[in-house]
C-alpha cells in the first residue's frame, strides 16, 4: 500500500511538472489559447498553485483578456502581498484594461493602477520593470488626476542608479513629453553611448521623426547599422525615406539590402518593404515600378487596407 501510494505521489508529481512546463513551452511558442488549456487543467487539481495561476495570468494577458487576467493576477496579490512581481503584473494588467475602455472608466481604474506599481517599487528596490512602468504612467496622466513629470524624473532617477542605460532612455522619454527636446536629445544620446544597443538607436530615431527631423533620424540609424550590423536597420532607413521623400536613391538601395539579406529575425515582413519600395518609386513619378512593388506587397499580405489605399491612389 505504501509503495502504491508512493508510486501515485511521484507520477502525479511528474505529471504536474510537465503541465506547467508544457504551458510555459506554449507561451514561449506563442500558442497561448494551448497555454490557457493545458494550465486550466492542471488547476483543476491544484487551485492553489501560485506558479500555475501565474502561467494562466500571462496565457489571458498574451491574448488581451484582461479582465480574466486581472483576476488570477489579484488571487496571487491576496496570497502574497508582499510579492514585486505579482503586485507589477497585477498593476500592469489593470493598466492595460484602462487603456481599452473609456476615458470616463479608465478613471476609475488609474487609482488601483498606481498602487499597484508603488507597492511594487517598494517591495522590490531593484525591480527595473516597475519604475518604469511608474515613468510612464506618471507621464501620460494628466495632472489633474495625478500626472507628474517630476515624479515621473524621480523614478528615472532611481532606474539610473539600477542601469544606466535605462535611466537615460526614461530621461529622455519624460523630456520627450515635457516638450523640452534638448534635453531628450541629451538623454537619448546617453543612452546609445553607454549602451549602444538597437533598442536605444530606435528611440533616437523616434524621437528624431516626432521632431519631424527626417535627417538626422536617418543618419541615427547609419550609425546604428554600421555599429550594430542589423538588417532591420536597412528596412528602418528605407522607411524614413520614402516616409519623408528625401533621398530617395539612399532608401532604395537600403530597401534592395534589407530583401536581399532578409530573415524572419528582421522582425518587419517583406511585404512592408515591397511597399516602402512603392512609396519611393511614387515619390520618384514612376508609376509602372510602384504599381510593381506594391502588388508584391498587396500579394504578400492581402488583408492590409493601407496597401490597397496606396494602389489607388497611383
């Protein structure tokens, strides 16, 4: 009988270890609906496995459903109060549900938002994630219900003593915001400096385009593709040019780079670089090479409306 009962605690042990292994392989493939099933499963047996409520959490908020995300997130704030990283996924998640419904809803929402990312900043001195979070949703508020930029510096001040990098990207972001360009330039340029990475290179460029400065966005990403060798830079470059109608010549031959050395690790569907190729050839008055280019894209990705606009328009 006791080897019996030994044998049942070890298989179902097992059995309980690959579930959740199998949910996180889901996640990690991108199969979340399989995730959310094979974890709902498992919780028949064991409702009160805080790593599988945790899995079924992320599985809901992969997909966007974020009420129910919203749920397993709060049993696991209730279970472990003084858990960073449960309260940050809680706050995350109510955050999320805020931006989906309306202005009028949201408002009651932010207040539990804001705890929740406050606990966790305070539980965890370390938790990167959580100042941000804090950076941003400082930032975007409006004053009147609790929007504030010098709060919003005050953790980016925090997140520069945890990473450098990361300080000066939110910096850079909360003078983006303040309307105080030189001093995002500033930062963002910190960032590349110590970092380096295509992270900070892209927001750079961003900021460059939202200061409708196509130039120097362009010569950003040169810098960044020369330093880095990405691929994607090249897409990049093309976009700012045919975006912009300036060089032109520079786009296109950046555009003919990216196809010709294009991986699905690129990120950006070739599709969008056929279409970026129409842009330009737009731009260039040549009708027949932009009808070309754009039925590539169309015949790569049929259901995108912007591409289908643009072919009427020729």
């Amino acid at each position: 009988m006791c080897r019996f009962l030994w044998i049942f605690l070890v298989s179902s042990l097992c059995f309980s270890q690959n579930s959740k292994e199998k949910t996180e392989e889901f996640i990690a493939n991108k199969e979340f609906k399989n995730a959310q099933n094979e974890v709902l499963i498992f919780l028949k047996d064991n409702p009160e496995d805080k790593e599988a409520i945790e899995l079924l959490g992320d599985a809901y908020g992969h997909q966007k459903k974020w009420d129910e995300a919203i749920v397993q997130y709060k049993k696991l704030t209730k279970k472990q109060p003084n858990s960073a990283n449960y309260q940050y996924k809680y706050g995350g998640a109510l955050g999320m549900k805020a931006l989906s419904v309306s202005k009028l809803k949201a408002l009651g929402i932010i207040g539990d938002v804001k705890r929740a990312f406050l606990k966790a900043a305070e539980l965890d001195p370390n938790h990167i994630d959580a100042r941000w979070a804090l950076v941003e949703l400082y930032v975007s508020l409006p004053g009147i219900i609790g929007g504030s930029n010098s709060k919003a510096l005050k953790y980016a001040n925090e997140l520069q003593k945890l990473s450098r990098v990361d300080g000066y990207l939110a910096k850079g972001y909360v003078y983006e915001y303040d309307d105080e360009p030189e001093l995002a330039e500033k930062y963002y340029k910190l960032a590349i400096k110590v970092g380096g990475s295509v992270t900070c290179y892209e927001k750079l460029t961003n900021f460059y385009e939202g200061q409708d400065e196509p130039e120097k966005a362009i010569g950003n990403l040169e810098e960044g593709r020369e330093k880095l060798q990405r691929n994607a830079m090249h897409y990049q470059i093309g976009k700012v040019c045919a975006d912009y109608n300036i060089q032109l010549d520079k786009g296109e031959k950046c555009l003919k780079a990216y196809l010709s050395n294009h991986s699905s690790k690129d990120g950006v569907p070739k599709a969008w670089a056929y279409y970026r190729m129409a842009q330009i050839y737009k731009h260039k008055k040549n009708k027949t090479e932009a009808l070309k280019w754009i039925d590539k894209a169309i015949a790569g990705l049929p259901k995108i409306k912007v591409f289908k606009e643009f072919k009427t328009s020729l």
